[in-house]
C-alpha cells in the first residue's frame, strides 16, 4: 500500500471534508442546511455544487457520472452517462449542472414495480439524496438517489427508509423532550450491517450450473466433515484470502466504508466483515458497496464470493446481523443504560418501547426478513427460528419483573433495592451472556436483530423496526407530555408494558423442540416459509401503521406483497429449471453410463470367475434401483414446473404452490441425486463435491 490509511480513507467520496474545501462558504451553509432540515435544494446552490462535485470528480480520474439508486431488486443499479458535452468546433468540454444532479430520469420499464408503473408510464425518476455522501466507483460519479414514479411513489427501497427514519426521529425528540432535553435536536437510528459471506474456488464455480444460476448447491452429498470441529470459527486465516481482505478493505477504506472487522466463521470458506455502525442511511449505502465489493474483488483473486443465505446444505448459512440503537445528534446512545439512576428510567423506558414495538409488529418484522433463501436459514438450528422473541439476558428481566410487579429488587450482589423514580439500580453493562440464538438480542446499548439475510438489503428490517418504535414511541411521547411528573409516569408506562409484552422476552435457547411448543402457548406468531409472511404486509395492522406515519401508502404496500410473490415464485422456477437439466443433462447421463460400465465389468467377471460375483450384483441392483427413482422424480419435477406455468395468472396461488408442492419434490429429487453421488467415484461425477469446495485449498 503506497498511502495510509488516513490517506487513502475516504479519497474516493465527497465528504464534508472535501465540500468544506471545495465549496464556498454559503454554498456549503445552505446544503448543510439543506440536508438537516430535508428541504429542497435551492437551483443556484445545485450548480455550485455539482461544479464543484465535477471538478473533483474529474480530478480523480471520473469521466462518467451515474444516478445511483436501490431498486427493489434488493441491489443497486447506475446508468452512466459521460460529462462530455458537444461543442460547434467538434471538441467536447466537460459538463455537469445542478439539474442532472438533482433529478435523473431513468427509463424505470426493467425493474419491478408491483403494478405501481404502468407501462404507458415506463419512466420513473430519481431524485438526488444529499444525505449520503457521492462517491467514485468505476470512474464514474455515483450520487446516491432515491427512485420514484410519476405519480411519487416509491420504486426503490431507500425512499421508505428514509422516511421511516423521519417518523422514528421525530417521535424519539417528543420522548428526550419530555424528559427535558432541549439541546438534542434530532434523533437518529444508528445501524452496524455485519455482513457474512462464503468464497469458494472460482474453477469449482464455473463447474456448477446451479452455484452459478442459484447461487447455491441444489446437488451434493453431504461432505463428511462439515463445521463440526469448530476448526474455522475465528481460525487463523489463509494466506490466499487474507490478500483477499486486505484488498477488499483497501478497496472499502477509498469509498469511506468504515470495514473495521474480519475474521472466519463457523462453516468452512465462511468469512464476516463488519463496519463501525453509522447512521441507518448509510449503513444501507455502503452494505451495498460492501457486497458488491465483495464479488469484484473475489474476481481479481480467482475466488467467488457467495452471498447467499444457504450456499451448502448441512453446513451453516449466511446472515446479516443488524445491530440497531437510537442516537441524538449530541451524540447520546438512548439504548445506552446511563450512569446514574435517573438516566436510567429514560432508558428503561426507550427499552421497553422496542420491547412493545417488537411483540405488536412481530409478524412485520418477521416478513421484513422473507426471501425463499433466507427460508432456508431461519429455523435451521444455526439461525434464529422462524419465531421472532428477544433476548433481555437476566439482570435487565430482573429489573422489569420488580418494575411490573412493585417488588424489591435483588441484585446478584446479594444488595436489595426498592425500584422507585428516585431509587433505580445501577444497570451494569453486561455483554458477556450473549445469547446466539435469540432472533433479536440486547447486547449491552444496542439491539442485534439477527433474522435478515446475507443477500438481503438492509431496507426493509430497518424501515420496520424504525417505523414500530415510531408508532410506540408516539403514543409514550402522548401520555408524557401530558404528564404532571414525567418519570413518574414513564414508570408506570414501563410497568404496564412489561406486564403486556413480556410474552415477547425470552432468554432460553431458542433452537429447542420445547421453544416452539412454549411460543405457541404464549400466542407468538411462527411463520415459517415466506409465503406463510408475505401476507402480512398487506394486513389491516400494516397499512395502518406505515399508513400513519408515512412510510408506505396502502398502494405502495400492495405493490411490494406483488413484488416480493413474485420474486420468490422466480427464484423457485430458476431453482427448479437448473435442477431439471443438471439432472437431465448431467447427472442422469452420467449414472446411466457409469451403470452399463459397471455392467460390463460384471459380466466380464463373470466370465473370467465362471460365477457372479454377488456383491458387485447387489451393488449393481442398488445403482440400477436408485437410477429409475431418479429419472421418475426427474420426470415429475418436469411435470409440477408446467404445472405451475398455468398458475402465473395468480401469483399468491403459485407461491403456495412452489412452498407447498414443487420444494417437496426437488428435495426428493435432490436426495436420490446425492444418494446416488455417494455410490459414484469422484471422477466420474459432473460435478466438485460440496467437500472439494469449502475445503479446497484456497
Ligand atoms: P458480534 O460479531 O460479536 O455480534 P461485532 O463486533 O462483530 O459483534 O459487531 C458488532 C456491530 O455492532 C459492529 O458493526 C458495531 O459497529 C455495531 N455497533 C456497536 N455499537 C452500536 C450501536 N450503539 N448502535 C448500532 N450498532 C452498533
Ligand atoms: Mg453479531
């Protein structure tokens, strides 16, 4: 590396640094302005700054600039338009204004809208968002932007985000207000994505059609060693991908990407990466930078990153633990128990508010999570189950059950304490009892929800969450500042949503059989596929909700329950095809061949021996058994998928029936295939070996 750290941090971003540097002092003001109270941007400000933008951008080597935005593809997408401009003489001079800074007007007909853009109406726009900062990528200008229709509803999945994070900041002041705060001036969610991932060799990739297409084995027979040894868990790390990381944080560290965590994880070839948490706005951004660094630099070192949620069945999954607290812009982590025992009933009281927030919106948190490869994670015994609950750890339940109960409370130290407004205990700050299995954990002075997946956006969990303790935090925020005594009356807000929600606090292990049963008898929801939680998006409680504090209009919510039906009904139908021709094409063929080989082999034994040799016949009637159960699931995978063909006019009937019928049959399919593999030698197999893959010397 030729510049340090500090040097090459952030060289590649239009920073505050940079725009204090580059932009006249007014102009700065009024985009600072701008940007903290969400107004719009003045169009003599606009120019200045994309001038100034431009000029940078020039000077680093950019000659493109691109809208930048998140569509609901989950991903990103850019259109690159260069700054060249015409001039009469036949050169060109270099051109950015205020206008194509601002809005951006891409032809929207490609991504999914939901029904929301009728295709007479195929263009949607984009709208500059000058709260995360522009950045370089691909000597192109990238400005992040949100993406809307015409008619302004959200495309995109930045947009509703940033509203959500409106609704909770406003709520959350009325709250510090209430207890008399008056410096604070916002309150901001605060958000650290670790994101987990798997690199495998990328000869082994481009051996599997299904890797390829789906993004993970629809084939393979368990490997004989799997995570088991705990071996890989923090182990030390591989020379060939330790140059990946480093590269990979080089690469980050230019697009001010604060990646400050790496090491490996339980399955073999898994590997995490954690930023230093920011505000939830750009914890989205620069996920999204992060898996798409990911895959591009793993392409550099021979590696393919795999970010799905379930590359290899048998062997752990990928998640993207969201680790959440509210901030003011002083600075003060409101999920931070305080040092003194007055602090702590504010913070008590925000604690219960998430508390509340989780068990009513436990199913909208639930489907926040849903994609067909996060199903099959959650529930796994290696991520939460489907059943979201969340883990307190014992001190702070103690507390709340003497708060609800009017009891004197004990603490470990043997010390008792009568809980009052005057007389709260000292919260220590324990992080050590770290309950992994919990879907939604405190741990210390922040929530880590761990249900999303690894290939998700971080939108949706964090626009749910945020709107849920909006909607607590507003009707708290009522009966404070209608309060005589503020703390008085948390208290007892505390004590009444303890006694309502405790069902939602578990502190036990969350993989066992007794959990699920537990669960049921306190009425928690346990929806265990996507297609069981899609239709809560769309439920009475969520159009009302995101309806009241303008995150999403019914229209849009409708538009996502389409959208996100659709997507998974794609995924199975891509899965189901890879599976059929690798099947047909591949496997099939080659069983059939190693089979009459086998045959031949016997019967020239048999001459030479004058007798059959009776294991290898057995073997044989095995091979020859196993064969025609094959080719008949083969056959019947074939039929459900014309089948399902017929159903396209009903999306939700198709998802049911992807779920309900056409998983079972590739599962069955599946386990005659990798039966098969495990009768085969390795070299007459089409395919690597889930073992040759995460064991493969990388
Ligand atoms: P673990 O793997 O043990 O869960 P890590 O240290 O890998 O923990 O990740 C913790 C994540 O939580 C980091 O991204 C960190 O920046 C983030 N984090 C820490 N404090 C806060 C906070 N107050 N709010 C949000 N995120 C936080
Ligand atoms: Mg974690």
């Amino acid at each position: 590396m030729e510049k340090s750290i500090p040097e090459l941090f952030g060289s590649l971003v239009f920073n505050d640094k940079v725009m204090r540097e580059r932009l006249a002092p007014e102009v700065y003001a009024s985009l600072k302005k701008t940007v903290e109270d969400g107004l719009e941007l003045e169009p003599g400000i606009a120019n200045a700054v994309a001038a100034a933008m431009k000029n940078w951008a020039i000077e680093k080597g950019a000659t493109h600039y691109t809208h930048w935005f998140q569509p609901m593809t989950g991903i990103t997408a850019e259109k690159h338009d260069s700054f060249i401009t015409p001039q009469k003489d036949g050169t060109v001079i270099m051109e950015f204004s205020g206008k194509e800074l601002i809005k951006g007007e891409p032809d929207a007909s490609s991504f999914p809208s939901g029904g929301l853009r009728s295709t007479f109406e195929a263009r949607g726009y984009t709208a500059w968002d000058p709260s995360s900062y522009a950045f370089i990528k691909d000597h192109s200008l990238c400005i992040p932007t949100v993406f809307c229709s015409h008619g302004g509803e959200a495309l995109d999945n930045k947009t509703p985000l940033l509203k959500s994070v409106e609704a909770v900041g406003k709520q959350a002041l009325r709250v510090v207000r209430a207890f008399g705060n008056t410096e604070a001036k916002r309150v901001i969610p605060m958000v650290g994505a670790e994101q987990e991932y798997f690199l495998i060799d990328r000869e082994c990739f481009d051996a599997r059609r299904d890797i390829k297409y789906a993004g993970r084995v629809l084939f393979g027979a368990r490997p004989p060693k799997g995570q088991e040894m705990d071996d890989h868990y923090f182990g030390s790390i591989k020379p060939r991908i330790s140059k990946y990381m480093q590269d990979l944080d080089e690469e980050l560290w230019q697009l001010g990407v604060y990646s400050k965590t790496k090491h490996n994880e339980a399955a073999p070839a898994q590997h995490e990466l954690a930023p230093v948490f920011s505000d939830v706005n750009t914890a989205m951004d620069h996920n999204q930078l992060i898996m798409e660094a990911m895959k591009r630099v793993a392409r550099r070192h021979n590696l393919v990153c795999l970010l799905h949620e379930k590359p290899f069945n048998g062997i752990n999954g990928s998640g993207k633990h969201n680790n959440w607290s509210l901030s003011t812009d002083t600075g003060e982590n409101l999920l931070n128990p305080g040092k003194s025992p007055a602090e702590n009933v504010q913070f008590l009281l925000f604690f219960a508010a998430v508390i509340r927030a989780v068990d009513e919106y436990q199913d909208l948190l639930r489907v926040s999570v849903s994609t067909a490869g996060n199903d099959h994670r959650l529930g796994g015994d290696e991520a939460p189950p489907a059943i979201v609950s969340m883990f307190i750890g014992d001190e702070l339940t103690a507390i709340l059950t003497a708060i609800e109960n009017e009891e004197i409370y004990r603490k470990a130290d043997a010390s008792y304490l009568p809980i009052g407004v005057h007389s709260m205990p000292k919260i220590s700050k324990d992080t050590t009892d770290r309950n992994r299995t919990s879907p939604f954990a405190f741990t210390g002075n922040k929530f880590e929800f761990r249900m999303p997946g690894s290939a998700m956006s971080i939108s949706s969990p964090n626009t749910t969450l945020n709107t849920a303790v909006a909607e607590v935090l507003s009707d708290f925020a009522d009966r404070l500042e209608g309060a005589e005594d503020v703390r008085s009356e948390a208290l007892e807000i505390i004590r009444t949503t303890v006694k309502e929600h405790k069902r939602i606090i578990f502190n036990g292990d969350n993989y066992t059989e007794e959990w699920q049963q537990e669960a049921k008898n306190r009425g928690l929801a346990n929806l265990k596929t996507t297609v069981d939680a899609l239709p809560c998006i769309v439920s009475e409680k969520s159009i009302r909700v995101f309806g009241k504090h303008g995150v999403y209009s019914e229209v849009e919510l409708r538009s996502r329950y389409e959208i996100l039906l659709e997507t998974y009904c794609k995924t199975i139908n891509i899965e189901v095809q890879t599976m059929s021709e690798m099947a047909s094409r591949d496997i099939y063929p080659a069983v059939c061949s190693y089979i009459g080989d086998f045959a031949s082999a016997i019967n020239a034994r048999s001459a030479a021996e004058g007798r059959v040799p009776a294991n290898a016949k057995r073997e044989l009637d095995k091979l020859s058994e196993l064969e025609e159960v094959l080719y008949t699931r083969m056959e019947e995978l074939k039929k459900l998928s014309e089948d399902a063909a017929k159903l396209k006019k009903d999306i939700y009937r198709l998802a049911c029936f992807y779920c309900d019928v056409v998983i079972p049959a590739m599962n069955a399919l599946r386990a005659v295939a990798d039966e098969l593999e495990m009768h085969i030698p390795q070299n007459v197999w089409p395919y690597p070996s889930i073992g040759d893959m995460i064991f493969k010397k990388v």
